[in-house]
C-alpha cells in the first residue's frame, strides 16, 4: 500500500509511522503544501497513494485546504473520491464545524488525537486497504 502522512506534530507522524509501516512505506510531507506536491508527483507518475492521513492544523497549508486541492488533482485526472486516495483526517480538533468540512471536502475518515491505534486499523479494515 502506497501511504502519506501529513503531519508536522513529530510525535504523531512518528507514532502513524511506525503503526502503518506494517502495510507499507509511508512517505511524510511536514505540511499540506508539501502533501499536495507529493500527491501530483504520485498522479503524475502513474503511482497514486492509496491512503493518505492529513493533520489540519498545519504551517504553509492546513489539512482542509490540502483535502480540496488533493481532490481537485484527483478529479482532473478523471478520478472520482470514490476511486481516489481513502484520506483520513487525523487531528487534535474534535469539533462538528472541522468534521463536517472535511466529510464535505470528501475525506473517507476522521480520527481525533491521539490516535487510538485499534480505531486507526479498524478503519482501514472498513475502508478495505487492509483485511
């Protein structure tokens, strides 16, 4: 499985790390700006991720933003989000106004910090990246 996590908190990027590197290699990109440019290199490249978790409180660009534009790249390459990259949100902010735009801006999952590891697996069971 081709992964990203965008995350500049290094606890949190070292804790996804280390649970998902037992379904693949996770690339890491410290903010959304550099999430969004990893994910047209992997369009551009013909290998697209097949997870992404983004943070939302990040510099340069916030995980909201990076969402819409990651979808945005998607569709201009004809991929619907239903095809495209299951992109959990994973951050700190545990409120109905951040939750509902991420669901708006099609985000397949929304995780609160700190990452409860069996919820984390559980949904990518849900999402079928894993069995």
């Amino acid at each position: 499985m081709r992964i990203l996590i965008a995350e500049d908190d290094f606890t949190s990027r070292v804790l996804l790390q280390e649970v998902l590197k037992k379904y693949g290699s996770p690339h890491i990109a410290s903010n959304g700006k550099e999430a969004v440019e990893a994910v047209q290199v992997a369009l551009e490249t013909k290998t697209p991720y097949d997870l992404i978790c983004l943070d939302i409180m990040m510099p340069v660009m916030d995980g909201q933003a990076a969402l819409r534009q990651i979808r945005d790249l998607e569709e201009a390459q004809g991929i619907t989000s239903t095809y495209g990259a299951k992109i959990l949100m994973v951050t700190a902010l545990d409120d109905v106004k951040n939750s509902m735009a991420a669901f708006q801006n099609l985000c397949d999952g929304y995780l609160v910090k700190p990452v409860n590891i069996k919820l984390l697996v559980a949904k990518l069971r849900e999402l079928k990246l894993i069995g």
